[in-house]
C-alpha cells in the first residue's frame, strides 16, 4: 500500500492565466507518487505551451494536446492515460492545498474505499470562503449508509429539500480520489459526452454505484476559482436547459437499467423541479448578453416543458422556506414575469 500512485488529470482550457498556479499545486504536493495528466483541450491562448515547458522539466507530467472537444472529451482522454491505482480530476484554473494527496493516502491505507472525497473553499481575487458541507465529520460509508449517499447523488428527497440550492453539493468530478476501475472499465461509456457541463453529476452517480466503500474527509482541500469567465464549466447562459434535459435523460435511463427503486425516480423528479433555480439565475445573469426578450423566453420555455410541469406538480413545498415556496409556486402556476424578476433581483442581492 505504500506505493499507491495517484493520476491527477486536469482538463484545460484558456487558462494561460491561472495554469501555473494549478500545475504547482501538483508538482509540489507531499504524497510524491503522482503523474499529471495535463488536457489541452484546444486552448487558443498559451495554455499548451506552459503544459510542454513544465513537461520539460517534470518527467511525471505528462501533456495531450487534443481538438477543442468539451471537458468531458479531456477527461475521458486524461483518464485513458492514466497509470495510477486512483484518479483525480482537477479543473485547470483550480487548485489543491500541497498536503491533500498525503492525508488521502492516509485515510486510503486505513480503509481502502473506492471513493475518497472532501470539501473546498470558493475563491475570487478578494475572498476565500469554506464552503459547508454535508457533514460535519470524516465519515466511512458502507452499507445503508453508503445506499442513502448514492440515492443522494441523484436529488434531493424529504427533508433534504430544506436547502434546495445544494443539489449538487456533492456532485462535482473535481474534490474526489476514484479507484481507477471506477473510472476506466466502460463506466466512462455510458456517459453522454454532449453532456459536457453536467458530465460529473452523471458520472458520479455511476460511479457510486460501483462502489463499495466510501470515505469522506473533513477537510477544506480544493480551491474553486470563480473568476475565469473563460473557464470550460462555467459559462451556461441560454443553453444550460438543453444540458439539464440531456443529463435528465442519461440518469433516468441509468436508474432504469440497473432497476433502482422508487425513491430514485422521486429524488430524479425533485432534481428537475430544483434545477429551475439554475435555469432562472443562469438565464438572468449580468453576464449574459442575450436581450430580455429571449432570456424571458427562455425560463418560459423551460416552465412549459412537460419534465419541468410534473416534477413542480409532485414537488413537496412544506419543507421550503417562505422564499422558495414563493419561488416555486409561481413555477407551479408559470408565472414567468415574476419569476424573471426573482432571478434579476437575486443577481442584484446576492
């Protein structure tokens, strides 16, 4: 166990500004027995060249240079290369504390799970902010336990609905060790890779459900940089309704292939239902350029969508706040103008 060597794959594009930082992250962590897998996926900036130049003079670095085909194309690639008996994805304007890999091995040594994961701070030019996670705890899920956490993975049911904007608290590819099996032996395959901004949520979820053991670290070790606008996950706009109805698509077909019971199909249900807070503050955004007619047009599209009306119908709004009741019932009863004005006023509030 003492030689576990870890893949780290990182999936880049235009990230010139902020790659030196992330690779360093990297070449500098204690745990030393690592390869970094570097995806240039068709950056048009530098990018490429600063893989190659601290590909000279890291032999455990290695670069792809590949056409501009999505985040889910260069993880797919990064993945495929990789050695290591576990796999890591980092996105290529993110970075990791030097200390992560080491206390993961650790944990790794101790209970041998087939998934390890951890918290992050959300990061701009002037803050750095922890961000709350589920638990408040390491914690070894097996057994019930582990099935409650891959039923999570799907949407949120009962009580959980309490915090409906943490949907995806867990969900991300990035902030997590996956055994190499998880990730290599054609799971990969059942993934849409058109479904490029929400391939990890798809992913994890097969994933989980391959695994048999799983820890959680309490720890604050990803740092989540939210001011590259140029970033490859972070800009959704207008399109992000056709994204969600392709992951939709690509978790109900899963759930019902391996036969999963009623409860998956609910929190499915509750996570379509909940992703028209997404859909609303995406489309309202002041980084969108779109005219307010077409961004109008796009929630009350979204509002119309027979997914989108029967998931509203069943949602349970007991457990919302006055807010989110608000909120919600004006989905249910599609009063789009209040709605848009929510999402600016949200832009303006938060």
């Amino acid at each position: 166990m003492d030689c576990i060597k870890i893949s780290v794959v990182v999936p880049i594009f235009k990230s010139e500004d902020y790659l030196v930082r992330t690779i360093k992250s990297l070449i500098y962590q204690t745990w030393k027995e690592i390869e970094i897998i570097l995806v240039n996926d068709g950056s048009p900036d530098n990018s490429g060249d600063i893989c190659d130049s601290y590909a000279k003079i890291d032999d455990r670095i290695k670069v792809i240079h590949q056409l501009n085909q999505g985040a889910a194309h260069a993880m797919r690639n990064g993945a495929n290369h990789a050695t290591g008996d576990y796999i890591m994805f980092l996105d290529g304007d993110d970075w990791i504390e030097i200390n992560t890999l080491e206390k993961a091995i650790n944990k790794i040594m101790l209970y041998n799970p087939d998934i390890i994961f951890w918290s992050y701070y959300k990061n701009t030019i002037n803050s750095e902010v922890p961000i709350k996670s589920l638990f408040d705890k390491d914690i070894f899920f097996i057994g019930d336990e582990l099935v409650n956490l891959k039923r999570r993975l799907v949407g949120l049911v009962g009580k959980e609905l309490e915090q409906p904007t943490r949907t995806d608290a867990i969900s991300s590819g990035w902030g997590k060790l996956y055994r190499k099996e998880l990730i290599t032996n054609n799971h990969f395959c059942l993934v849409d890779e058109n479904d490029n901004e929400n391939f990890d949520v798809v992913l994890n979820i097969i994933a989980f459900h391959n695994a048999k053991k799983v820890y959680y670290m309490y720890d604050y070790f990803n740092h989540y940089w939210i001011s590259n606008t140029n970033s490859i996950t972070k800009n959704h706009g207008l399109k992000l309704l056709d994204k969600y109805n392709i992951m939709f698509d690509n978790i109900e077909k899963y759930l019902k292939e391996k036969n999963y019971s009623d409860i998956y199909f609910i929190a499915l249900r509750n996570r379509i239902a909940l992703s028209m807070i997404n859909i609303t503050l995406s489309v309202t955004g002041f980084n969108n350029s779109s005219s307010l007619v077409l961004q109008y047009k796009t929630i009350n599209f979204a509002l119309l969508n027979p997914k989108y009306i029967d998931a509203i119908k069943n949602l349970e709004f007991k457990y919302f706040s006055l807010t989110w009741k608000i909120f919600f019932t004006c989905c249910k009863y599609r009063l789009t103008p209040f709605i848009f004005l929510f999402g600016k006023l949200i832009q303006v509030f938060k």
